[in-house]
C-alpha cells in the first residue's frame, strides 16, 4: 500500500473512532482487589523501573512520573534500572518505556503505532510502554508514546491537571494514598492524527529576539523561561503528529512572476477584462495572484508538467479574497436556491465552492490516471468556505476547513445562527467525501483583554471530531493565559479527550482553585457572557488593538477585580497557599488587561500617537511606561504571550516614538479651525462594474433617477441621498463593519457638508486619516482630488494606511449651505472602507 493509502486508512481509523463517542481504543477491567498502590497512607508503596540505558523519552517519563506523585503526596519515588529491581520486595514496580520485562509480556514498543502506549498491569506490577526514540523529545516530531502512557495514567489516576504553563499552572489535589486498579489492560492510540496549536512567534523570537519586540515584552531571559515552561506544557498536552498533516500550502503563490508573461490566461480576470493584478498592486499581491481554474490548459500543465507523480498534489489557492472573473470561470459557479444567511451574504460572495470542488476534481481525476492513491490538497477558506450547493463527490481531497475571514462567523463567541451556519458548513464538505482537517484561526482573536468563549467554540471542535475531523493546526496559540484560560485549557483536553463534556473541563479548571471555584467560574462566565454580547466578533482584531479601550473601557474592570477579590477571601480560608496565588495569577492578568486597554486610550484613532499637544503626549509615553514595567515585574507568572501583544502593538503604534522621541522633535500644529462634527449620515453604494464615472454618480440632478442623489427644490437648495440605492453607513468604519458587509471593488460614499457661512472665501481642507485603498473625492458635482496609486506613485500596500488631504478651492464650496461630498473608493484586498476620521478645516492656514 502506498504511504498516502496508509494515510487515508489511519484516517479512517480516526474518524470511526470517533463516530462511537470513544476516543481511544481501550479495554480495561478493575478487579476487585486490593488494587495496585504508588503511595499509601503516606508511604511508598512502588518503584519507578526503567531499562539500564532508557531513552531519553523514557528517562524523562519515569521523572515526570516521580515529580508530579511528589507534588501530591510528598513522596518521592524511587527510580531504578531494570537490573536493579529483580528482587521482589513487596513493592509494585512500574516499569516505563521499553524493558527486557515488558518484552516478556509481550509489549514490544516498535509494533506499536506512533504515539500509541500499552498500559498493562500484571500482579502488582504496571507496565507503561510505547514506541519512543533518543534526540529531541520535545521535537514536533518526536515518538513520545511511553511519556504520553505516563501522562494518562497521571491525569486518570493521579488527578494531574495542566492548566497553563509552569508551576502555578499545574494542579495536583493533595492526597496520601495514590492507588490504581488492580488490573490494567489497554492500548491507547490518540485521537487524531495530527494535533497542533501553532507557536510560530515565541519560536521564532527565541531564535532571533528583535529589538521592537524586547522592548514591550518579555527580557532575553524571561522569553527563555517562558519558551520552555511553553514547550513542556504542550508535550504534556500530548500534542504531535503521530501521522504527518497532509502537506496543503498556498501552492501557486509566485507563480505570476514566473510563468505570467508567457501564460496571462492562465491568471485571474479582474472585472475590468484584464488578467494578473491590477496597477498598483503590492509586491505581496503580484506575489499571490489568484488563477483561472477552469483553463485546461493550466490544468494540463499541473498534471503533466509540475507534479512529480507522487501521492499529494497541492491545490491551495493564494492567501486573498480574490477569485477570476472569465466567462468560463463564472459559468463553473453554481447559483444556490437558499444562499447564506444575512451575515454571510455579503462575506462571501461570490460564492466560488463549486467553481474550486470542480476544479479540484478535474485536477485529481486526470493524476489519477498517473497515480490512483494520488490525494490532492487544499484549503476549505475565504469564498468556499461554505459547501458546495452541487452534487459533486469529493473523495480523494483533503481539505482544511478554515474559518477566516472579517466577521462574527468566525471568531467566538458568535451569534447561535452563524455558529449552526458554521456546522452546517463543515458537514456539507464532510458529506462530499472530503478528509476533513480543522485550521481554525479564532485563538488570535482578543488582544490581550478578557475575550473568550468556551461553550460555541468546544462544541465546534467536537462537532467537527463527530464529523470526520482527523486533525487540527489551530492558527495560532497567542495565548494569555491568565484572561483566557479555560477557554485554552478546554482545547488541550478536548484534544485528547473529545469526549468529555464541556462542562467536565470546565470543572477540572475551576477546581483548581479550590474554595475559590464557584466564584472564579462566576468570573469567567461573566467576561464571557460580555464577550459574547459587548465584544463579539472577536473581540479587538488580532492584528489591531488600537479599539481596546473602546470595547474595554476603563469602568468594565471595576465589578471585574471586585469579583477576584472575593475569590481572594474564599481561596484564603484553605491553608494550602497555591489557590490564593492562583487567584493572585487571574488578578494580574486582569490588571494587565486594563492596562494595555488604558495605554490604547491615550492614542488617537487608530492608535496615532498625540503629536498636537504636549500633555497627551507625556500621558501616552507615560502610560507605556508603565505597561512595560508591569510586564517585566510579572514576566516570571507567564499571564500572558508579551511576544504576541507587542507584535500586535508594533504593528498599528509608533512606540519608537513614544519611547524615543522628544515632543518638541516630533510636534504638530493642530488644524485651524477644525469642524466639529460637520457631515450628516454617510451612504454607500456599491459600483461592481464601475459605471459609477460614467453616469456621473458624483453629481445630483434634479429630479429622481437611479443615481440617488437629488437637488431639493432651488438652487439655492439642498441635497437628497435616496436610500433605495445608498445603504446608510458608519464612517470611519471598516465595511465589513457596516450593514455593506465585506467587499471588495469600486464603491461610493455620500454624505451631506455643513461648511459656516463666514468660510466664504476659504479654501477648505478634507483631511482623511485613512481609506484602504484608492479614493477620489468630489465636492457638489466637481472632482477636488484624489489619492490614487497614480497621484502617489504608491502601491495598494503602502496607501491605504497613509492619511491624505485635498484642498478645495473657495469657488467650489456653498457656505451656509449644505454641500454634497461623494467619494469614490476602490478596494482589491483586505478590509475596505474609510476607516479612519474625516476632518474638515481651512486648508490656507495649516494642515
């Protein structure tokens, strides 16, 4: 059988296993007798054997065994070679890793599958056994089936739970006898396949420690501790790849510079005719060009020319929401008779499921004919996402669902209708025959703030392990532990134990505050429960958190820290002090939270650093100051992932200027007589085929037309804005944000100008903090500017993001009176919109 053939049995494996409610393969039978005693009544009753020159996995098993026994009882186990433990001296042995004795039971662990264990027990001895192998054990790829055998015997038997990473994070409830069933006979095998939370960032910083990074975060050697304390809590987790995940990638990305200039066809037509990416584009854009996939040729050329023959064929398409607009292309799509629900009709479409599951077909059927067990690869995300609405079997893809996109369908908590939504989509792929993996990216949703939800999305993942999932690779565990913690301690048992009830989970996190437990459950339901209805959608973006102080104002964490303080009293009154330091760990978090959103508050829109007024200023840098202080000062209580909150900070906050900078180097003279709020309600209306130049959108008439902008009564009268063909939106605001939805193309804003009466005579400034991507700009039926990849000599990349302003001329402008601002925006990826304030000044004295 071919190795892809081996895959896909072990597939099938997995997803039986599942679909019985049971996640191992287990037989286990307690006898009743005395049992098989590791401690009683405060004595030793066992002694840990190991094999004179164990592996470096089954050293390091038997001493995360003693350790943590230790931890609950007080006594240490001793550790023996198996040379050493031939005499019986009334004591159990417990025999870890692959021994001459476990060989005589018939526990060979290289028969065994990777990350399999054998738990045997025979008379008083216990035998846990599984395939391992020197190096680095904590290598993503490493055989640990001897260490995990040990992990399942601590948390089943020993009532070891790892909450987050170092010491304060494990929990072991005291006890003076640790006792196991009398007879054990079992082989585990995981769950899944393939089990990953990625952690790209801290791995990445622990090779290379930039300084824009060590700056708002960890010191040099707190990330160590951190790396480390994160990287053993993970192997606890028992995560790996006991298979390889079926490779998928974003396979044609580059594929514009090297094949487009002889071969256009085979790219993306964009709604202007053309192929490739439009003027302007970015390097990333020119980088990832989305393809034709109907064009047989392409497909020829996949076939024949560019794969190798052997058992995957990539497919993943490039990483944007950008899809061919040809005939052929277009007549591949399916129109559905039930489209998706409200929150989804605008974020996904067009809807392009079908288009891709034929062309992934089409693709596998013609490799089939070099290869049958060819499996071809891809991503189930952006456009088709959602199921295909044709009858088409995919048996032979693997696809990897992901959930991503710009709205509350895929981060949580989220409405109970895009969560079912959700569900239903994962099943419609499942039906079709498609090998299900789950790469879900809602773990880098929240910033650093309260944000999480462990009801909606513990019931997606194990959905998706009732329904064919074989593996998971969440993107990405930026993972602050101390105000998130139950929602990431519910993924790493889930993902051994899919099982188990959510409520289960959440009562071993809770327990391990002891007398504090209700109150700390109390705590978390609440944030929950806020974010769920204050901060849904994801709470702050992951990738901007300059909103934190609007979705977290400083008052929400008043009734908050009241909460943990009565947890505080409770945790008091038991003489162990590890649950008050537990409690002390929420309250950090906790205080780390209204910091960072405090910091974010002294900012201006979008996190622009106060340049206009030197008390502000100091109030930031000041601010910052002491976020950094509180994060070096707790560093050593790992509440949060510092790498990634200062990822995000860097990304959207000029901190160098902040710490750097003096004010007088970096002052700004406030606008000269700026307008308080001068606009009436914005508009939009979208303009997918860009006739909106042509029929002069821009301008009113008099009387009604489908243009929607209308003169009332006089000339020396105002404007309509008819909502029949303008949808009524927030600005600044993202369109994903707004009843438009996500959407890319040209479009239109309107909006109605109060300019003073004693103007008359001024020029008068637009000043615009930010439109992603293009606009230009007209004033009462006159075009007044723009700024363009043309009138820049920007690409899309650079200028969305960089504030501009047009001056407008005295003559164009009707003080007193109302004046009709249109802008006309265009969008080729990301989020669109004018996303940043409008201001509106006279332009002759300053900018």
């Amino acid at each position: 059988m071919s190795s892809i053939g081996h895959f896909l049995v072990l597939c099938g494996l997995a997803v039986g296993i599942m679909n019985t409610g049971c996640t191992p393969k287990t037989k286990t039978v307690h006898a009743p007798d005395k049992g098989l005693f590791l401690v009683e009544d405060g004595q030793a009753r066992a002694v840990v054997v190991t094999a004179d020159e164990p592996s470096a996995v089954a050293a390091y098993a038997a001493k995360e065994l003693i350790e943590h026994v230790a931890l609950g009882t007080g006594v240490r186990l001793q550790i023996v070679g198996e040379s050493q433990a031939t005499i019986d001296d009334g004591r159990s042995r417990i025999y870890v890793g692959a021994t001459q004795a476990a060989a005589g039971q018939g526990i060979v662990a290289d028969r065994l599958p990777a990350d399999a264990f054998v738990l045997r027990s025979a008379g008083r001895d216990l035998y846990i056994v599984g395939l391992e192998e020197d190096g680095d054990l904590f290598a993503s790829s490493a055989r640990r089936g001897t260490l995990y055998g040990v992990y399942e015997v601590l948390e089943r038997h020993v009532g070891v739970r790892w909450l987050w990473p170092g010491e304060l994070g494990t929990f072991v409830p005291p006890a003076a006898t640790v006792r196991l069933p009398g007879r054990i006979d079992e082989r585990v095998e995981p769950a899944f396949r393939f089990r990953s939370f990625r952690t790209g960032r801290i791995d990445q910083a622990v090779r290379h420690y930039e300084p824009a990074l060590e700056r708002l975060a960890f010191s040099p050697t707190g990330l160590q501790a951190y790396a480390g304390a994160l990287r053993t809590y993970l192997v606890r987790q028992r995560l790996g790849a006991t298979d390889p995940k079926p490779p998928v990638g974003h396979y044609f990305s580059g594929w514009w510079e090297q094949y487009g200039a002889e071969h256009p066809e085979w790219f993306m037509m964009r709604e202007d005719g053309q192929r490739g990416p439009g003027p302007g584009a970015s390097e990333s854009e020119r980088h990832h060009v989305a393809m034709c996939v109907s064009n047989p040729d392409l497909h020829r050329f996949i076939v024949e020319e560019v794969w190798d023959g052997g058992d995957i064929l990539r497919l993943g398409e490039v990483d944007r929401r950008v899809f061919c607009q040809c005939p052929d292309c277009l007549s591949w799509d399916v129109p559905g008779p039930e489209p998706p629900p409200d929150f989804a009709l605008n974020m996904y479409r067009p809807l392009v499921s079908d288009r891709y599951a034929r062309f992934w077909t089409t693709i596998r059927d013609m490799a089939a004919q070099r290869n049958p067990d060819v499996l071809v690869t891809t991503f189930l995300y952006w456009n088709y996402q959602p199921a295909p609405i044709g009858d088409i079997r995919l048996d032979g893809v693997y696809g990897e669902f992901v959930p991503w996109g710009q709205s509350e369908i895929v981060y949580y908590p989220m409405e109970e209708e895009a969560h079912t939504w959700n569900k239903e989509q994962w099943q419609g792929w499942a039906e079709r025959g498609v090998t299900m993996g789950y790469r879900p990216n809602y773990l880098l949703g929240g910033y650093v703030m309260p944000h999480l939800s462990t009801w909606q999305a513990g019931d997606m993942f194990q959905f998706a392990a009732r329904h064919g999932m074989i593996g998971f690779d969440f993107d990405s565990l930026w993972s602050h532990w101390a105000v998130k913690g139950p929602m990431y301690y519910l993924h790493m048992r889930l993902s051994v134990h899919p099982e188990h009830s959510i409520e289960t989970l959440r009562r071993e996190y809770f327990a391990a505050f002891g007398p504090a437990a209700a109150a700390v459950e109390e705590y978390f339901d609440h944030w929950e429960e806020y974010s769920r209805t204050r901060a849904a959608g994801g709470g702050v973006s992951w990738s901007d958190p300059t909103r934190a102080n609007e979705l977290y104002p400083p008052e929400v964490f008043v009734p908050a820290a009241r909460r943990l303080d009565e947890a505080m009293e409770l945790a008091r009154q038991d003489a162990r002090p590890e649950y008050a330091e537990r409690i002390r760990f929420l309250q950090a978090g906790l205080e780390h939270a209204r910091l960072s959103a405090r910091f974010i508050g002294t900012l201006g829109h979008r996190g622009a650093v106060p340049t206009d007024d030197a008390e502000r200023f100091q109030t930031a840098r000041n601010a910052l100051q002491e976020l950094i202080d509180f994060r070096r000062a707790n560093e050593h209580l790992y509440i949060a992932d510092y790498v990634a909150a200062a990822t995000v900070e860097n990304r959207r906050i000029d901190i160098s200027t902040l710490l750097e900078a003096s004010f007088d180097a970096v002052r700004t003279e406030p606008l000269s007589n700026l307008l308080e709020d001068p606009f009436d309600p914005w508009y939009f209306r979208k303009d997918p085929a860009d006739v909106g130049v042509d029929e002069e959108w821009y301008s009113a008439d008099r009387t009604e037309t489908a243009k929607g902008l209308r003169h009332q009564e006089g000339d020396e009268g105002g404007y309509a804005i008819d909502t029949t063909h303008w949808t009524p939106v927030a600005v600044p605001a993202r369109l994903g944000e707004t009843p438009v939805g996500a959407y890319l193309g040209y479009g239109w804003y309107a909006t109605l100008l109060s300019i003073p009466a004693d103007w008359r005579g001024e020029t008068v400034g637009l000043r615009f903090k930010g439109v992603d991507e293009q606009a230009w700009v007209y004033l009462n039926g006159k075009y007044v500017g723009e700024h363009t990849t043309t009138s820049e000599n920007l690409t899309v990349g650079e200028l969305w993001e960089r504030p501009f302003t047009i001056k407008v001329d005295p003559s164009l402008v009707r003080p007193g009176q109302p004046n009709l601002l249109v802008v006309r925006t265009h969008a080729s990826t990301g989020a669109a919109g004018i996303w940043g304030p409008v201001q509106v000044y006279t332009a002759d004295v300053g900018e």
